[in-house]
C-alpha cells in the first residue's frame, strides 16, 4: 500500500524578493532597536558580585566516610543518618534563607570606600538603591495598590524586627536581602559558596564576609549549644562550691586562731569538725573544677571548624550583561520576530507544499 507525505519546501527567489522589500523597513526596525537596547543597557544599575567558599570538617569516621563515598556514587546520601547533628551543609542555603538569619543582618554596619554611603545593611537596601527610570513608574502604581489596601502589617524598621511577624516593610527588605544573597553547596565535596551581590564592590565584600561568619556563629552555637549549657551549669555549681569552701576556712581558721594553745576535748572535736567540713567542701569543688575542665573541653570538641578556601575580595569589574549582548540580544528578539512575522504574512509564497509518494 502507497502512502504519500506531505513536503514543505522553501521558495528562495521569494524570500530574496521579499527581503529586498521590506529591506527599508528591516533597517528601520534594526535601528530603533539599537536605540532601544542601548538606552536601556546604559540605565541599568552596575552590580558587583562578591564571593567566599568554604569548606566545613566531617564529623564522620573513617569507616563511616569511605562507606558514605561509595554510597554517593549510586545517589544515596548517608549526611542525614551521620551523627546527632540537624544541621548539615546540604541545608545551609535554605539555614540562610530563614528569616532568623536574614533579620540577623538588618543592623550590620556598611560603608562604601568614599564614605558616601555609612549606615546598616536595612538602611542600605531600603534607601540607597539605584533603579532604571522605567522602575519609578511601576513603583508607583504599586505604592497606589498599597494604598487600596488595609493599613494592617503596616510599619517600619521603627518597629523591633520579629522573625516570626515582620512588617511588610520588612518583609520587601528581607526578600531583597534574599535575592542579593546566593548560597550553594557542591553535595560531592561538601564545599559552600556564599555569593553577595551589591551596587557598591567594597559593600559586596564586606557582606561576604559578614553572612560567612554569621553562618559559622549560627552552626557553631547551634553544635554547641548542649555542651555550652552543660558548662554553664558546671560553672555555676562549682562557683557555689568555692564560695562554701571559702566560707568554711575561713571559719575554720577563724576558729583554730581563737583557740590556740588550748587542749580541750571539746575543742579539738569543734576543730576537727571544721576541719571534716573544709576538707569536704574543697573535695567538692576540686571535683567540680575537674568535672567543669571536662566541659570546657567538650565544647571545644564540638565546635565546628571551617577551612576558608576563598577569601572575599573586591570585585574589579561588574557583573551586568554586557552592553554589546544586549544589543546583539534585542536584535535578535525584535528584528527576528518582525523578520518571522513578515515571513508568516507572505507564508503563500514562501512555502511550497508538496506530496511524495512512498
């Protein structure tokens, strides 16, 4: 049994007529164009993009570690089951992204390296931003749908930051904190980069630097957290315990100067009884001197360290689009879809349709 399909073939001395054409128009849309991109590409604010990596210690064995990395090569990840630890580098994107830590850095102190802008990060994103000129309109039409709406969440960073219920002024500085703040974690190597971007380089670097070591606070009193209340209790009752002992020699000393050169019985007994008690009371707090050491040394175990790959630094260039690309990518997008949109009205005699018989 014969079956045909259909062909579609393009006629060329059409398209070159066509081409020819509209040739007068196609530059006239090519230069509009131009004009456009380039205005648009110069109205853009630079932005500066300022990056630290790090890298936190494992926390598992040996045996543990080998096993993991073979685990890893047929997708499964044993970070979870590893350890006591809730918090592993896998979740550190979404750990920065809470509102915990972005209200962290609401009162972080920035300046720019010509003192022209000294003031904290909140301010800096609410008030020191430039924007495109095709932003202020938009800007406004949304101030008036604010208006339209209910006065409830309304405030400003007058009002003490809650993460649990920020002002809607809050909230649009918290989520442009957000979008100005990247973190990744490569799962094969664990590896953390931390990316800020900002208008200003020297801001960038510094914020760099600042949400690095807010996050390293943050796992660090997290990890330990149970150790650290553990030594404070220790600390607690062994500074009670010095206090008794204290008291106790002193009355034993006080006792045993008032009394000297006297033999009584009663005497000695009262004496060896403040004794009994001194010695008591200093065997409690050596022991608890030792037992607060043990504690010391248990939050130091647990505290997390982290290898510094790559230092923040200044960026020395921008990170916009080039201008060129968006010239070259408005071309493409207007000239080509006018180019399509003519070729789609002359379709008729551009397109020869044809059937071949199989």
């Amino acid at each position: 049994m014969k079956t045909s399909n259909k062909l579609i073939s393009i006629n060329a001395v059409a398209l070159i007529g066509m081409i020819n054409e509209k040739k007068k128009s196609l530059l006239r849309c090519a230069f509009l164009t131009a004009i456009l991109a380039v205005i648009i590409a110069f109205s853009i604010p630079r932005i500066y993009k300022s990056s630290v990596t790090l890298a936190p210690e494992s926390s598992m064995s040996n045996t543990f570690s080998s096993f993991a990395s073979l685990a890893d090569m047929v997708g499964i990840n044993f970070n979870m089951a590893n350890g006591s630890d809730a918090i592993y580098p896998e979740i550190y994107p979404d750990l920065i992204s809470s509102n915990d830590f972005v209200v962290s850095l609401f009162d972080t102190k920035v300046k720019s390296l010509d003192g022209t802008i000294n003031t904290t990060y909140y301010d800096y994103i609410k008030n020191c931003q430039a924007t495109p000129w095709w932003a202020y309109p938009l800007g406004w039409i949304k101030s008036m749908l604010e208006l339209l709406k209910s006065d409830k969440n309304k405030g400003g960073k007058d009002k003490a930051p809650d993460p649990f219920m920020l002002t809607k002024e809050q909230d649009d500085v918290a989520k442009k904190m957000l979008s100005d703040i990247q973190c990744s974690v490569d799962k094969k190597t664990n590896v953390i980069t931390i990316v800020v971007t900002a208008q200003d380089p020297y801001i960038a670097a510094c914020m760099a630097e600042v949400v690095r070591k807010q996050l390293q606070v943050f796992i660090t009193n997290y990890r330990t957290n149970k150790a650290r209340t553990d030594m404070e209790y220790v600390q607690k009752l062994c500074d009670e315990a010095f206090k008794d002992y204290e008291a106790s020699r002193k009355k034993y000393a006080s006792f045993s100067d008032g009394y000297q050169n006297i033999t009584l019985p009663s005497y000695i007994i009262k004496r060896d009884e403040l004794e009994n008690e001194m010695s008591l009371r200093f065997s409690t707090y050596k022991q608890l001197s030792e037992q607060l050491q043990i504690t010391k040394a248990k939050v130091m175990e647990r505290t997390p360290a982290f290898t510094i790959v790559q230092m923040a630094s200044v960026p020395l260039k921008h990170s916009n689009m080039s201008k060129i690309m968006i010239l070259i990518m408005f071309e493409m997008i207007f000239v080509g879809g006018y180019f399509l949109y003519l070729c789609y009205r002359n379709r008729k005699k551009l397109f020869v349709f044809s059937w071949q018989q199989a």
